[in-house]
C-alpha cells in the first residue's frame, strides 16, 4: 500500500487522475470574476473510509510476456470496495491550476 508523506501529522497521497473543472473566482478583491480550471482535493478524517477486501490482500505480480526476460514488468493488484462511513469527516479542497505562473 502506498505510504504517502506525513506533514504536520497529515498524510498526502498523489493521485495524477482526479478531474479538473472550472470555477468562478475573483483573483482582485473587486467584481470581476472570471473562470479559473482548479484541481481537486479530498481530506478524510479518523475513520471516515471502510475498506473491503476480497481474495487475496494486496501484491505484486510478475507479467510473464516480458520478451525472454529482456523487460520486468510487474502490477499492482488488489480486489476491493471503499465507502464512505461519515461524511461529517470528508471535506473537498480545490487549488488553482496556473500553465503560466501567474497564480
């Protein structure tokens, strides 16, 4: 399982495939608001996931198409659902994706 960085008792984890949508935002303090693209975040508090697990836990397997050996090529596998158990410790965070630096 993935261990994530730990910071200020917090642990991230990255994930390259949430969405990305765009909001309205005023980025002056005045009435100009304009539509800025913003990448989603989740925060889970104490036991705010269940976890189930079904076969075997999770592992590592080796695909035998690997051309003789020339390539390692290996998977991560693991059969299981996840719900949410309270969603009084689930909270969504967006932070605003810049292509030129400006933000």
């Amino acid at each position: 399982m993935p261990t994530g960085v730990q910071f200020e008792g917090v642990k991230f984890f990255e994930s390259t495939n949430f969405p990305t949508k765009n909001v309205n935002a005023s980025f002056n303090g005045g009435s100009t608001y304009t539509s800025q693209e913003v990448a989603q975040g989740y925060f889970f508090g104490p036991q705010a996931i269940g976890v189930g697990i079904g076969g075997p836990n999770a592992q590592v397997l080796i695909n035998n198409n690997d051309d003789f050996s020339r390539f390692i090529i290996l998977i991560w596998q693991l059969y299981a659902g996840f719900e949410i158990l309270n969603k009084d410790f689930v909270t969504t965070a967006y932070s605003f994706v810049s292509d030129d630096g400006d933000i």
